[in-house]
C-alpha cells in the first residue's frame, strides 16, 4: 500500500500557466522515475494550490505504467512521527530499511521539517542512498528551498540539485475550468454565470474554491433552491472572508473584452488595431486605479508593455474621458459593472 489516494490523478489535474512547469516535470518524472535530471522534484507553493494532489498525481501514475515500482507517499509530519515511534521502539533499522528500499518517494510538506534535526539526519541518509541508486525523490513544500528555514544546509543543498517547480493561484478561466471539471464529474451542471461568480470571488485557492461550490450545493439542497447566481451571492456573503475583496487584473481584462467584443488574448497581443487598443487603454486605465498593482505588472500583465506605456494609455484615457462623450460612457459602464462584481 503506497498510501496513494487513487483520486488525485494527471486526468484530474486542470493545466494552467500557474502549473505548467511543474505538471509536466511531474509528468516527465512519472514516466521515468529516477530517469530525468528532476530529481529531486520539489513542487512548491502556497497551501490549497494543488502541490498534494500534483505529487500524489506522479505516484499513480507511476504504479500505473510501473506496476513494480515501490512507491511510497508520506508526509513529512509522518515520516516525523514514524522516527520517533522507532526510536521509542527500537526500530530504527526497519524504519531506514523500509524507505531505503523504495524506488520512489514521495514525500510531502519538507517544510515541516523545521527544527527537526535528527528527523532531518535520518533523511538526509535516506535521501543520499536513494538518489545514488538512480531511485526517485519528489518533494512538496510550501517556499523555495532557498527560503526553507530550519532546515539544514546540507538537506536543503540536495533539495536544490533537481528542479524546483512552483506552483501559483490559477488564473481565472483556469479556476472555472477547474470547477467545471469538478462539477462535470459529480454529475452536476452549474449555470455558466454561477462557476464564473464563486471563481471571480474566490482567487486565493483551489481548495477554497472547492469548498465554496461543496457549500453552495448543501444549501441548494437543504433549501430546495436551484442554484443561480441569487443563491450563489446569499452563499459567498457569508464565505468570502474579506467583503472589499481585491479586483483582478484578469478580472478588468476579462470584462472590458466582454464590452467590447474583442477576443481576450488580443489585448495581450502587439495588434495595433483601434478597438484593441482601445480595449487595452481602458484595461491598463482600470488597473491602475482598482488595484493595487504597479505600473510595472500591469505593463508586464497586458502583453509584457513597460511601464510608460501604461502611463501613456491612462493619460489617452483620461483625455478621452474629457473630451469624448461616447467614450467617458464606455468607461462608465465597465466601471459600473466592475463594482457591481
Ligand atoms: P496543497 O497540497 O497545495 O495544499 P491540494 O493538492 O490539497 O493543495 O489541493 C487542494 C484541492 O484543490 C484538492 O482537492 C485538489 O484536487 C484541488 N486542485 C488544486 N489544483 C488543481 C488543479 N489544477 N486541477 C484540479 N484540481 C485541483
Ligand atoms: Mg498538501
């Protein structure tokens, strides 16, 4: 039993720019295992974002093509524990044994480590025998190894010889597909306007993501309500922690191409044409004044511009707001429906 849970698979695993690399490492590594130059693969990010299902995603996968390999998931508060436990118990060489024997570990949460010195030596021990035998590491944490504090140098100078691969919050349409998905596969078909509000509101994680759709089916059921987006926004009032929640840049951009009807990768596009330029004036005007990004990342966001072009389309913009009506309507309306959100 390599204490795989058989849910999380590649199948199930929504690609995205905020995954792409390290999903196909992952896959990479999953095809063969101690084979690649990924090893250790150490997937990182902030907690909710997939590092678990991913590095669980390598382990099936693994015992699907590989049905030899030895494959052990654990986390790191239980490999921990299991240390202690065989100290106390006089196990010491079983325990060692028994990890050294694998051909794949997949070991999750290093940063749990902390403090943890001896755990950390046995580790070290059993990282080294591993990796000189060709065999396979992977490793989940929720910093770079170069921020892993408590960690021991030498620990954490092997964690640094594989590739590390982070993992970011998806963008929004990944976090809609994200949620189709999901829904697709309970059997459950969400008003499209439904998946697009619980993604707009929740942009911080997938397991809150997840969580907000898993309240939202309770409530329609308990009440008997069919879910739409009345229901949807009596939920996420009490969900959302934060009321004065921060707007997206993918957000703006998202609906300024909606107003205008131009296709949401053109204004990260170098087309020159007027309604796109137009379309990503207004985005870059937008940004600048309801979010908290600098006009650096906003440049950078919208098509990788510097920031003197995102001066540039706020003063167009704001010229325009002043001297063309048609326009100052525009603005109006979007800006309307970006408060209404
Ligand atoms: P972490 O280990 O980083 O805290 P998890 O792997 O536990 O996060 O992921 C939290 C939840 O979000 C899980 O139910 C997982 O299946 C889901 N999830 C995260 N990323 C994705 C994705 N890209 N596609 C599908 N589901 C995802
Ligand atoms: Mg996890």
């Amino acid at each position: 039993d390599p204490q795989l849970n058989q849910h999380y698979t590649f199948e199930n695993f929504i690609e995205g720019e905020c995954n792409r690399l390290a999903r196909s490492a992952g896959y990479a590594v999953a095809n063969k295992p101690g084979g690649t130059s990924f090893n250790p693969l150490m997937i990182y990010g902030d907690v909710g974002l997939g590092k678990t299902h991913l590095a669980q995603a390598i382990g099936n996968e693994i015992k699907r093509n590989l049905p030899d390999k030895l494959v052990i998931y654990v986390s790191c508060e239980k490999f921990c524990q299991q240390f202690v436990d065989s100290l106390k118990n006089n196990t010491i060489n079983d325990f060692v044994n028994f990890y050294q024997a694998m051909d794949v570990i997949i070991m999750d949460d290093v940063h749990n480590f902390a403090g943890k010195e001896k755990t950390q030596d046995i580790f070290f021990h059993i990282f080294n025998h591993l990796h000189q035998s060709g065999k396979q590491v992977i490793l989940t944490s929720d910093k770079p190894p170069k921020d892993l504090a408590g960690l021991e140098e030498r620990l954490l100078s092997r964690f640094k010889w594989g590739l590390s691969a982070d993992i970011q919050i998806p963008d929004l349409e990944t976090r809609m597909a994200i949620l189709k998905k999901k829904m697709y596969s309970d059997g459950i078909e969400l008003p499209e306007n439904v998946v697009e509000y619980v993604a707009n509101q929740i942009d911080n994680s997938v397991r809150e993501l997840e969580g907000a759709m898993v309240s939202l089916l309770a409530q329609s059921t308990l009440n008997k309500k069919e879910i739409d987006i009345n229901l949807a926004k009596s939920m996420l009032k009490n969900f959302v922690k934060n009321a004065s929640k921060e707007i997206s840049m993918d957000y703006i951009q998202k609906l300024v191409c909606e107003y205008f009807e131009v296709p949401v990768e053109m204004v990260k596009s170098k087309v020159r044409k007027r309604e796109i330029v137009q379309a990503r004036q207004i985005s870059m005007y937008l940004a600048k004044n309801h979010t908290k990004s600098s006009l650096k990342s906003i440049g950078s966001f919208f098509g990788g511009r510097d920031h003197s072009t995102v001066i540039y389309a706020c003063q167009t913009v704001e010229d325009l707001i002043e001297t063309d009506k048609k326009f100052k309507t525009y603005v109006n309306d979007i800006m309307k429906k970006l408060k209404a959100s």
